[in-house]
C-alpha cells in the first residue's frame, strides 16, 4: 500500500477562531491536494506559524501509521498531519553562503 501524498498549493494562510471560552486563536494552513491511489481530494494542513510553512508545490508524503492515536470509540487519526518526505526522494543540498 502507498502512503497518501499531499502536494502543497497555497502559502500560509491565516483565521481566526474563537475558542470555547470565548478567546481569539489564529489558526494557519496551507491548501494542498491530498492524492491515494482511489482518490483526489482538496485539503487544508495546518502548520505551527506564517514562516512554518512547507514551500508551495512540495511534495510529500502522509506518515499515517505515526498519526495513529487512541480515542474515545477506538483507533482515531491525530490532528495534525505527520509529512515526510517521499520515500526515494534526493535530499536537497543544503545552501550556505561563503
């Protein structure tokens, strides 16, 4: 079985929600397509801050079996979503200036 890939579409978006106790949060994600081998679905991923995004056009994959997690009626996914990179994938080279 292939993992999930997601192929990031948008920058870091941000909005606004209001907790249970009435207090302002900012929530960011990203748009990405969420691609398996039976489907292809619009998504949002949602990342640590406006500079904790993944560059748009990235390609990754979804770590399923990490975001496994015990719930209340049995086996649940975690909320944020576990990406890795694609299994095969070059490193990128890092870049530092001389």
């Amino acid at each position: 079985m292939n993992a999930p890939k997601l192929t990031i579409n948008s920058a870091v978006e941000t909005r606004t929600v209001t907790t249970s106790k009435g207090l302002q949060k900012a929530i960011y994600s990203q748009r990405a397509t969420l691609e398996t081998e039976a489907m292809r679905i619009q998504i949002e991923v949602e990342v640590d801050g406006l500079d904790k995004g993944y560059p748009v056009g990235a390609v990754k994959e979804w770590d399923l079996t990490t975001d496994l997690v015990p719930g209340r009626f049995g086996v649940e996914l975690a909320r944020r979503m576990t990406l890795v990179d694609p299994v095969g994938a070059k490193p990128q080279p890092s870049r530092q200036a001389a």
